[in-house]
C-alpha cells in the first residue's frame, strides 16, 4: 500500500503543482487583460477630448464668420437702405407674381380683391416714382445700386461658403484622428 499510498501523493503534488501554475498564468492574463483596457481607455478619452476641442473651434470659427457677415450686412444695410428696400419691394412682388390665384380668393374676395390690386399699384407706382426721385437727389443710378446689391450678396455668399468650409474641414479632421 505504500506504493499506492506514494503514488496518490505524487498525483496530489503534480496536480497542485499544475493548479498552482495555471492559477499564475490566469494572473498574469488578467493583469495584462487590466493594463489593455486601461490603455485602451485613456486612449478613448484622449481621442474624445481631441474631437470637442476640434468641434468647438469649429463651432468658434463658424461663429466669428457668422459674426462677420452680420455686421458687414449691417454695414451694407446702413450704406445703401434705399438698394435693400427695393431689393426686398422686388423680392415680394415676385413671390406674389409666381403664387397662383385660388378660387376661393377669386369667390370670396373677388371685387376687393381688384380693388385692393388696383390700390397696390397705384401705391407702387408712386413709390417707385418717390424713389426714382429720391435716389437721383442722392446722386446715386441703377449701375450703383446693382452692384452695391451684387456686393452684398456676394459676401453673404462668400461667408455661407467659408463657414461651411470650416465645418467640413473640421469634419474631415475629426474622422482623420479617429483613424
């Protein structure tokens, strides 16, 4: 029985032997398993912080470029209010052309209706004669105003498009750091 007795000790030992081992190597996988996710975890947040700083510049950008064409509108604005007043006189009368008449307006409103057509134009044709007036005692003509209307929203223009830029190259970088 010794025998026996020696051989189910040495099974015992090699077996705690073996557990033992594989208890060390179940440790250190953990360990390196810990450090991995903590590395990987300061590099999300590194990445996350990159993105808001560029986000908010791009924010800040697109904002002073907003803030730009505000004030060179009202720039514009307090230059030339007679050009921005027929621009805006043109603008609706040409919305009104395009809409089409409904026949309820036609049924319901009818005859006030071409009164009041009537009224307007009379209205418009002595705005329009009070203005001609006006503008010439200013000394200013149509070349003039056209291209103080054409400057005006040409930079409008030119601001949408430099803030869009901003954005999408703000957009581009973002995804670059993400790579």
């Amino acid at each position: 029985m010794s025998k026996l007795t020696d051989n189910i000790d040495k099974a015992r030992a090699a077996s705690r032997e073996r557990f033992e081992t594989a208890k060390e190597i179940a440790s250190e996988g953990t360990t390196v398993a810990r450090e991995k996710m903590s590395e990987s975890k300061a590099r999300a947040a590194a990445l996350l912080g990159e993105g808001r700083e560029k986000a908010e510049a791009s924010v800040a950008a697109t904002r002073d470029v907003a803030k730009k064409a505000v004030e060179k509108s009202e720039e514009t604005i307090s230059n030339s209010p007679l050009a921005i007043v027929a621009g805006g006189a043109a603008l609706g009368i040409l919305i009104g052309a395009l809409l089409p008449k409904s026949q309820a307006e036609g049924k319901y409103v009818g005859a006030a209706g071409r009164k009041i057509n009537e009224t307007a134009k009379t209205a418009y044709q002595a705005a329009k004669e009070a203005s001609r007036d006006q503008i010439s005692e200013m000394g200013l003509n149509n070349d003039n105003m056209r291209a103080q209307f054409k400057d005006l929203f040409g930079k409008a223009i030119e601001a949408a498009k430099t803030a869009m830029a901003a954005a999408q190259d703000a957009v581009k970088d973002d995804n670059q750091g993400k790579k």
